[in-house]
C-alpha cells in the first residue's frame, strides 16, 4: 500500500493543471490568503477521501480474496486503464494552439477579482479525480491498529500536495522572485502540459494496472 501510495501521490502532485492554476491563484492581489484557501481546499479534499474510505471499511483491510478486497483491485484496474485510454486520447488530439493573449487576460483577470471562496472551488474542480479516486481503492487495505498506517496516509496528502505548498511558501519568503520563476514556470506548462499530462496519465495508468493484475493472479 505505501509503494502505491507513494507513486499516486508524486503523480498528482506534479500533474500540470492544478500548478497552472495554483500559479494565478497566487500571483493575484492577496495571492496568498487564495492560494492558502487553495491549498486548504486541496487538501481537504484528499482527508475527505480517506476519511470516508475508513469509514467504510472500519479501518481494517477486508481478506485477502474476499469480495471487497477482490473489488477495490477491480476498481484500481478500472481506473488504470482508464488513465491509459485518456493518455492515448491526448496523444492523439491534435496539437492545440496557443490561447489567445486576450484569453489569457481574460483568465488572469477573473481570478484578480476571485474571492479566497473561489479560489477553493477551482481546487475541487482541478482535483484529479481518477487519481484520486486510485488512492482511496489502494487504502481500503489500510489497518488502524497499526501507528505507522497513519503516517502513510498523512505522507500522501503531504506528498500529493508538496508542490503547493512549496510554491506558497516561496511566495511567503521570496515573493518578487517567486512570482518571476512561477510566471516562467507557467508559461512552460502551458507549452508543454499536454506531453506533461500523457506522461503522467500513462505512467499512473500502467502502474496501477500492472498492480492490480499482479495482485488478482498472484
């Protein structure tokens, strides 16, 4: 469960369109209250997730090859080769052109008048789900009675989040050259984040079905 953790939780954390948007949440006037509600918001999301999964499961893993465990590997196969199939969609959408400058002026400027509110709906709606939605079938095998599993799950939410994080903090510390190198590093994700989302939706996607055939024919 920690290795898989670990490689959902890397993967989300460096997918391209939540830092896109994380960078004009924090680069907007009071940057940082929104990309605190952001980040508030994401990983929010994230306990949210594995609360109710511990909920259900009563914080003990089901048995080996009993139904509910039989069914959360069905369910990250599912997921895996959902991720493969979006990833092969994208690599064979046609390249998309540049947005117009006046969209991208359009953006900047609706999240210049977004409330701290707003700023955590866009971390809802840019969660990615399907990977999301892998972590909770992966820690339906997590038991309670074990101090260490609580600090499995704490480190993914804390690893699915760091970048967040990490660029929240250098907008605390360093905010004239934190805003420089995000601007850069946006207009980079912007250029490459159809080659970024492939990457990271085939590897995930391949990773968890090899997983989960393994671990039904094993």
């Amino acid at each position: 469960m920690v290795l898989d953790l670990l490689v959902i939780g890397l993967i989300i954390t460096l997918y391209p369109l939540p830092v896109m948007a994380f960078v004009l949440v924090v680069s907007a006037p009071r940057g940082l209250w929104k990309g605190l509600a952001f980040i508030l918001a994401w990983f929010g999301c994230l306990v949210a997730v594995i609360a109710i999964v511990m909920f259900l499961t009563g914080g003990e893993p089901p048995p080996p090859r009993s139904p509910p465990a039989t069914a959360g590997l069905v369910i990250r196969l599912a997921l895996g080769i959902g991720l493969v199939a979006y990833a092969e969609y994208r690599r064979r959408r046609a390249p998309g052109t540049a947005a117009p400058s006046g969209d991208s002026h359009a953006l900047t400027s609706r999240m210049d008048q977004a409330s701290a509110w707003s700023a955590a709906g866009l971390a809802v709606l840019l969660q990615p789900w399907g990977m999301v939605g892998a972590a909770a079938a992966t820690v339906v095998e997590a038991d309670l009675s074990q101090s260490s599993t609580f600090l499995a799950l704490f480190g993914f939410c804390l690893l699915a989040s760091s970048t967040l994080l990490a660029m929240e903090l250098y907008m605390v510390f360093a905010p004239e050259r934190a805003a420089l190198v995000l601007t850069g590093l946006r207009s980079w994700l912007s250029d490459h984040k159809d080659p970024a989302i492939v990457f990271a939706c085939l590897t995930l996607g391949l990773w968890l079905v090899g997983r989960s055939l393994y671990d039904l024919t094993s």
